[in-house]
C-alpha cells in the first residue's frame, strides 16, 4: 500500500517543481504583456479546466507513442519510451496542473502592478532584479498557493494517468488508480483507507489555501 | 558639451501630443508648471524611462539617455504616491537605493539627519502617514545618488497641514544636495517656494519657460489653472521685527512693511509673493490710508483683458503685477511710461531665500 502512496508523493513533488519553474515566467509574462496573443495562451493555459481527462490524455498519449516526433525523440534520447513511465506522468501533470499554478501566480503579480516594478527601476535595479526582490516577495502568498494546488491536484489527478500512464505497479499506480484497482478487486478495506487518507488530505489543502487567502486579506487592510 | 538636459520629443497617446524642445540648464530647481493634462507627468515619464517616446532624444551632460531602460538611467524619482516597498521596513527602503545606487551621492546619514528620518528607521511602511511616507521616498531617491532628481507631484496627495510639514524638509534636501531637479506641480505656491526656473506646460507644449519670478509675473491663468496672476518678490530684512510685529524689507531702495517675520534678522533675504488683485494703483502718493505699503513705480505695460486691465510695474527693482478695473484705469488714464504708486494690501511670504 505504500507503494503508491511513496509514488504519488514524488510524482506530485516533481510535477509541482517543474510547473513552479514554468509558470513563474509564463505568469509573469501574462500579468505584464500588452500583447495580442495574450488572451490566446490564457486560454491555452486554462484549456485543462474545462477538457475531460480523458481527451487530455488521449492528445498526450498520441504525443508521447514513438511514432510520433516528441515520442520519437524521446525513445532516441533516453533510450525509452515516455508513455507508461514516470517520466510519461510528469508531463502529463504538467499540462493538467499548469492552470493551477499559472492562474494564482499571474493574479499575484498583476496586483504587484507597474508601479511598484517602476520603483524598482527607479531605485536602479534591473528587471530580474526587481522581479526577484519586488514582484516575487509581494507575490509570495499566490506563490504558495500556487504551489500548494498544484501538488495537491496532482495527487487527485486519475483520468489523464490511467490514459498516459496505464496501471502498472511501481511505475504508475499512484494513489487514484490503486483506489480504483481495489474497488474493482472489491477489495473495499484497502479502498477506504487510501480513500480516506486522501480526503482528509484535500480538505487540509483547501483549509490551507483559503487560510493564506484570508491572511492576504488582513495584509491589504 | 553642453551640461544641460536637452530635450527633444514627440510622443502621442490617443488624443494626447507632447511636443517639447527644451534646454533646462542642470543646476537648481526646475519647475513644470501646468494644468491637469497638460503633460508634465508624461515628460517625467520619458526623462525617467518608463515610457519611450516616438520620437527624438534626452541628452543629460552630453550622455544620450533616450535608449537607455530606467534602471540604467541616473535619475532619482518621487512618485506622486509613494511607491515604497511594503513587504520592506523603512530602512530596508533606503537600503535597496544604497545598494544598488551609484557612487558619489548624499552619504546616508546627511539623507537620514536632511529629512529627519531616524526615528522613522524600523517602522513598517503601512504604518507611516502620508508626509512621513513621501519624505522616506525622497530620501530613497537621493540614496540612488541621482544625477536628476524627478519630483512628480509629491505633495498632491497630502493635505495642506502636511503640506505644510513637509516643505521645509524638501526646500532644505534640494539645496543641501544641489541635485538639480525638475519639480512637477500645479500649485503655483510650490512653484513659487521651491522652482529657480519654470517651464510651462499646456497641451503639451512648451508655453513659457525661465527664471521664476519672471515666468510667475508674465503668468496669466489659463481655463482650469486655479492660480492667481502674481509675482514672486525677493526682498532683503532692512528692520527687524519691532513691537508690533512688523519687519521693514528694503525693496530696492523703498520700503515694504510686513507681519510674521519675528525671529528673522537684518540682513535675511526673504521670498514674498504678491498677487496682482492684492495690488491697487494711485496716480499720486497716496495720504490718510491705511495701507502702508506704497511703492513708486513706472507702468510698463497695460493690458486690458475683459472688465479688467492687467498692468506691470518696474519698480525699479522687481516688477510687481496689479489687476485693476478697466473703468478704473481709464478714469485714471493710466497709460505705459507713466509713474504710479503701487498699493499692496496683501503680501504673502513663501519663506526665507
């Protein structure tokens, strides 16, 4: 029973890592862009909100098979193929989590605003200067939010695994899947505990977002 | 070389055009003087960086700057809100200026006595009032170690008490530091107290520009500036206060009497202004009134505007401004050349020089 758990663990640690470093940028640019093409990769971005897992995954799972170019080039760099391995559900948490990360993080840093980046400039500081000394402090609460919903959706993500990943033990039976595999084998006492660990689970993540929600609250007043 | 700020720009935003060729001489204080719209914060904008304009150039002491980002530019801004970090205290504030400022500017601690700002060192910046806030920004601004102070409305956002407050401690950082600064505003009482210099501004052209007391008194309001038409005097204490609190001030050889200069000796300059309304105008001197301040003066130029006549005096030194009727300065006959005596009810001091 571990098993998945340590799995599901790693994979959400790793995919949370990996989305931080993406959306950072991406938020960034989207709460500070004049650009055309901005209401095009927001709507990109939330695209996973709104699409059945199981499209979702279909779409990556096309992606990912060897005969296709990024399958391909995976295959031929690493030796592997990406779908039905870890390497396969980190990128598909990825994509199924970026809004999770991106949206918190770029309604943070459109509330930082131009002036406040202004100042910096005027007190000589570069721009990734002031993006890390200005635009991130201020943005820290919509960072750990960030962070803390894409770990969480991660864990809870089922549909996009079981298409990309497939349910194989050690290697891709996270959580979900194992609850799902139990359920299926009747094997209901084994269901319930990973069922339960998970709901209380998500409902600690909840609390902890909307508590970070309202002591940004109190900080504005 | 030539040291001056050389500006030469072009830049339009919808209905919007900035159109300026200007020389500011970088020494002193420069004031932009205008009315809402007019384009003062825009011009501070494209001197600081924050926007390019469409066309042309800034050149400071001989250094191109117009493709330069702000960060790279030497200049120091005052924002008309105060923009201070708030996830910062008060002095990691001015740290992040000393740290990231260039050599050779006001040394830390000048800044921090200049503005009084010790005792404000560990506060948190949600905590400061509003002059407290804009005078820790002035100071984080001349820790940068600016070539040019950028002044942009500091005090419109606070009410006339901290108004009040606050300009000594700005009077005496712009001197003290000698940074040369452009000092946007559109109270001509700031302009009067702070600018040496004043460009004005008026649907994004240069209207008038040189040395205050001359822009002030060729000044006539435009629909929507709430200034009254003046002059800016600048007088030398010839008598100290006596026992009924008046000071005589030596105004080129004629005598000014006015109130409220007790503590200020013999020999002080002080800065007066005298708006034209509080000016009225005899064609001989005057006897049994009892207004005392009655100046000699030659008329050098009568404008009639309206129901009014609008005149410039020389009186040999400063010229004063008078607003008179225009019924009355045609009973009078009052013509240019001729001499009159200048009647000043009212006289407002903007502070010692």
């Amino acid at each position: 029973m571990t098993g998945p758990i340590l799995l599901t663990l790693a994979l959400a640690s790793v995919t949370t890592l990996i989305l931080m470093a993406l959306a950072l940028p991406l938020a960034w640019w989207l709460a500070t862009t004049h650009s055309r093409i901005k209401p095009v990769i927001e709507a990109v971005t939330a695209l996973p909100l709104i699409l059945p897992p199981t499209v979702l995954g279909f779409y990556l799972l096309l992606l990912m098979a060897p005969a296709s170019p990024v399958g391909g080039f995976w295959l031929e760099v690493t030796g592997s193929t990406i779908a039905f391995s870890f390497s396969g559900l980190v990128v598909a948490s990825v994509v199924y989590s970026l809004p999770f990360a991106v949206q918190p993080l770029q309604a943070a840093f459109e509330r930082v605003g131009p002036d406040m980046m202004e100042a910096a400039a005027s007190l000589r500081a570069r721009p990734l200067d002031a993006f890390l000394t200005v635009a991130l402090p201020l943005s820290a609460r919509g960072a750990l939010t960030a962070a803390v919903l894409s770990f969480a959706h991660t864990v809870g993500e089922f549909g996009v695994i079981l298409m990309v990943g497939g349910n194989i033990e050690g290697r891709t039976r996270t959580i979900s899947i194992a609850v799902w595999e139990h359920v299926e084998s009747l094997e209901y006492a084994q269901a319930h505990a990973l069922s339960a660990g998970l709901l209380v689970f998500a409902f600690v993540t909840l609390f902890a977002v909307y508590a970070i929600g309202r002591g940004r609250m109190l900080h504005v007043r | 070389m030539s040291a001056d700020l050389v500006l030469d720009l072009a830049h339009r935003r919808g209905d919007f055009a900035l159109e300026l060729d200007a020389s500011l001489p970088p020494a002193g204080v420069t004031g932009i003087f205008g009315p809402s719209g007019a384009g003062k914060t825009t011009l501070l904008r494209l001197i600081a960086g924050f926007d390019r304009p469409d066309r042309g150039r800034i050149v400071f002491d001989g250094e191109d700057w117009t493709g330069l980002p702000p960060s790279r530019r030497p200049v120091g801004t005052v924002f008309q809100a105060p923009r201070l970090f708030p996830h910062l205290s008060v002095r990691g504030n001015l740290d992040y200026a000393v740290k990231r400022a260039a050599t050779g500017g006001p040394a830390y601690a000048d800044v921090v006595e200049s503005l009084d700002l010790a005792p404000l060192l560990d506060r948190r910046i949600q905590t400061l009032s509003g002059g407290e806030a804009q005078r820790v920004a002035l100071g984080r601004a001349l820790l940068t170690a600016p070539r040019l102070l950028l002044l942009d409305e500091p005090l419109a956002a606070l009410d006339t008490e901290r108004k009040a407050a606050i300009l000594p401690y700005l009077r005496n950082a712009l001197t003290r530091f000698a940074i040369p600064a452009l000092y946007v505003s559109h109270s001509i009482d700031e302009m009067a107290r702070l600018a040496d210099r004043i460009l004005v501004l008026r649907d994004g052209r240069a209207a008038a520009s040189g040395p205050a007391g001359a822009v002030i008194e060729g000044l006539d309001p435009a629909p929507g500036e709430g200034f009254e038409a003046g002059v800016i005097v600048e007088a030398t204490v010839a008598e100290a206060a006596n026992a009924y609190g008046l000071s005589r001030l030596d105004l080129a050889g004629q005598v000014l009497t006015v109130p409220g200069l007790e503590g200020v000796s013999e020999g002080a300059v002080v800065r007066l202004r005298i708006r034209a309304r509080d000016v009225a105008i005899a064609t001989q001197r005057p006897e049994g009134l009892s207004i005392r301040n009655v100046i000699e003066a030659i008329l050098m130029e009568r404008r009639d505007r309206g129901i009014h006549a609008e005149l410039l005096l020389d009186t040999g030194g400063p010229h004063l401004r008078a607003r008179i009727t225009r019924e009355s300065a045609d009973a009078l006959g009052l013509a240019e050349g001729q001499t009159v005596f200048a009647l000043i009810k009212t006289v407002s001091l903007e502070g010692l020089v």
